[in-house]
C-alpha cells in the first residue's frame, strides 16, 4: 500500500489520508498535539506523560478517554499526538510513555530490539485470548517479554448486499465451487457480483491477495520457513512464491473475472460509493469501510461472510489484524503513570466499549460478542481462532506488492508476478546475509 491513498476508517466520519499498515519509516508525519490538557490539568505539581496513537479516525474517541483517565487520576496530565510513524521516537531518544499502534512489521523492528518493556505482569495481559495473544507474537517477540497488549481485532471477509442476495434467492457460500455459482448467477441477473478499486494497491493485496492465500497458505509459517531458507528462492526450492502461492493465485485470476469493468481506476471512495447504492453485490473489503456505506446508505442491509477458497467449509478463515496494540517503551520518562494508562485504557468498560464504537472484535476472554449485523457473520471464526494474518502484511514496503498486482490483474499473468516476488526477495536476502556485508 502506498501512502497517500484513502486510509480506511472504521467510524467513516470523515475521508482521511491513510498511513498505511506497513509503514517503513521515514519523515515523521507532524505529531498533531490536540490541545491535550483538560481544563486545570496543568495545576502545578501535575506529572505530565504522552500518549502516541496512529489511527486518525479514532483521535477524538481517545482523547475523550484520556481526559476522564485524567479526572479518575489527579496529578497526571496525558498529552495526545497523532504520528503515522515509530522511529522518529526512538531516533531521537525520545520515545513516548504510552503508544498505541497496528501490530505490525513497523512495530516489530522495536519487538525485536528489545525497547518496549514487559507488560507480561499488567493485570490484562492474563485476560488476552490465547489464539490472539499468539497472533500477537507472529511478527516479531522478544526473549521472555510480553511487548505489546493486544487492544483492537479488526476482521475483514466479503461485505455482501443482503437485499441483492434475497432477491435473486442466493445462498451464502460456503464453498469455492459455490461462490463461483454465485457470481455466475449474479452476472446473468447483470448485477456486478465484486466491485473492486484497482487505483488505490493496498485495496488489492488487503482483499485479493490475502483472500485467495489465507484459507490455503499458513502464512506466518510460510514466511518464517522463507526467511529461513535464506537467500534459495525460487521455483525449485523448498518454499518459495511460485509454488506456494500458485493455486491461490489461481483463485485470484478467477476472482478478477467477475469485476466491475473500470475496477482499474476505481478508488478505495468510490467504492464505498458504488457499494452503498446498490451496484454491486459484493465487495471485499474489512470493517473500515462500513462506517463510509452507512453514510451513503445507512439503511443498506449488509452482512459479511470469509471468502471460501477451498471445497471444504471447515477451512474457511477470516483475515484479521490485531488493529491496535498497546507498548510502553523501555526508555519511557514515565513508566509508572504509563502502566497506570494501560491498565486504565484495558479495563473491562473501556476497551469493550471501544471495540463496539469502531466495528473491531474484542481481544480479551470476557469480551462481549459483537451485536452489530454487518460484523456477526465473522464472530464465529474469531471465536473459533479460525483466521489468518494477511500475507501482504509480511511483505515489506521495499517490494511493490500492490503495482505487481495492478499489473497481474490487467495482463492475467499472476504466475510473473510470483516469479518477481521470488527474485526481489531472494535480493532482500541476499542484501541482508551477513555475508553480503
């Protein structure tokens, strides 16, 4: 995904600039300091720490919480700021004492070093669902460390019309062979059975790609057996793309066939703009999008299923995230109002209530099921542990994953891409070998 496409949004108040969930570093995009005081809080004397949180969308919900976690906590001012990035932090020394962050590459690297402090003995951390905590762990760990505590799940499947599906008197598939039908039929009533927005990449690899891999590849295996592998990528190795990844793409190429003819310069707006008048049946997209749908058409009868790529519906997953984690980092000038913070922002009325707000599943054993409609056809997969981390998530930004596929779905020819995705990470490899150094 690049940045400067449409960031999805949860709320879907407002069209914002998406960071994207793989951000490499670089500039830091301006911390945006929200006024962060309530009114008094400055009195003399007040211990002053700051909160970093990466979602724009959700800005003014956490400033809310911050300012009552500085009424039930006299003495402690929180500042918030908004940056789409980690490393100015750290580069500077100057980390924050609380941060809130996608669970991701970006924030592995800090995993990795060892500069977020254990929060394995905060109250919370025994509350963590085992298969999340695990997904938690897919990225990077730390010897004997609990990094980060898991805050937001969001899971993403295909968004489907339910007025269009009982009209034509359509099932909910369950397998490949009858999600094919599915569309076939669909196209026969000249309705579009996929809308798809090829303009904005990260659309693709969070839908397409990771859809078609996800029920088929365990992806976090498949990475880690490739990295271990070394720098022998390619058809004739162990692991590698073109044989791992072959018969989703499959999938994919066959998926491409039931688009909306001008998905090619679609973006991710007008697709929430299509599907929520009615032009399409489907649309895979996560739960980001709802909220942009229900201001086109906030009677729009919706719901979500996984998208089945096998003929065995025991197999079917959902794709997921853990959207929001949160860390202290070892050089935080506070460390005890921090943990003070967490333990506040993880209580039991808090983090439920955040997670029914913005359309996430809650990551915590006495979490409530969702209620919402659009979410619960995915709640018996992320009950069950029945989802998958997306494998473009494991890809890094060096590799263009989401132009690879502007271009595969336009040629057809998914078996070069994979052929691409083999050399530029057998060169990654090769740039990282320690005797390439």
């Amino acid at each position: 995904m690049t940045i400067g496409t449409t960031r999805p949004t949860t709320t879907g108040a407002r069209p914002v600039s998406r960071r994207g969930l793989l951000a490499a570093g670089g500039s830091l995009l301006g911390g945006l300091a929200l006024g962060g005081c309530a009114a008094g809080a400055s009195s003399a004397g007040a211990t002053t720490i700051r909160f970093y949180e990466q979602k724009q969308e959700v800005l003014g919900y956490f400033d809310r919480l911050l300012r009552r976690f500085e009424r039930q906590r006299p003495g402690v001012r929180v500042i918030h700021d908004d940056t789409g990035f980690i490393a100015p932090q750290f580069v500077r020394d100057d980390p924050a004492d609380v941060g809130c962050f996608n669970d991701n590459l970006e924030l592995a690297r800090y995993i990795e070093r060892g500069v977020l402090s254990d929060l394995g003995g905060r109250p919370a951390a025994r509350r963590i669902k085992p298969e999340v905590a695990k997904l938690a762990r897919r990225y990077a760990v730390y010897p004997g460390r609990t990094s980060v505590l898991p805050y937001s799940l969001a899971a993403a499947g295909v968004i489907y019309n339910k007025r269009i599906f009982a009209r034509l008197g359509l099932p909910v598939p369950t397998t490949w062979d009858e999600f094919l039908d599915v569309c076939a039929e669909l196209k026969r009533a000249r309705v579009t059975p996929i809308y798809a927005t090829g303009r904005d990449t990260w659309t693709i690899w969070q839908g397409l790609f990771d859809y078609s891999v996800g029920s088929l590849v365990d992806t976090p295996s498949f990475f880690d057996r490739l990295a271990r592998q070394g720098t022998d990528v390619g058809p004739d190795s162990p692991v590698s793309f073109q044989k791992d990844f072959a018969v989703p793409m499959q999938r994919a190429r066959a998926l491409t066939r039931y688009y909306n003819p001008d998905a090619a310069s679609r973006s991710y707006a007008d697709g929430n703009l299509a599907f929520g008048r009615g032009r399409a049946a489907m649309y895979l997209q996560g739960p980001w999008a709802l909220g942009q749908i229900a201001t086109v058409d906030p009677h729009l009868d919706i719901g979500t299923f996984p998208l089945p790529v096998t003929n065995r519906p025991h197999e079917r997953k959902a794709r997921v995230n853990v959207d929001l984690a949160l860390y202290i980092p070892t050089g935080a000038r506070h460390p005890g109002e921090a943990a003070e913070l967490v333990d506040f922002l993880m209580e039991p009325a808090v983090i439920d209530a955040y997670n029914r707000d913005n359309l996430a599943y809650g990551v915590t054993t006495d979490a409530p099921a969702t209620r919402d409609p659009r979410l619960t056809g995915l709640q018996p997969y992320v009950d069950s542990g029945a989802f998958y981390p997306g494998a473009g998530t494991f890809v890094p930004p060096s590799i263009p994953l989401g132009n690879y596929l502007q271009r595969a779905i336009a040629t057809g020819d998914f078996d070069a891409m994979l052929r691409q995705l083999d050399s530029d990470w057998r060169r990654i490899a090769i740039r990282s070998s320690p005797t390439s150094h």
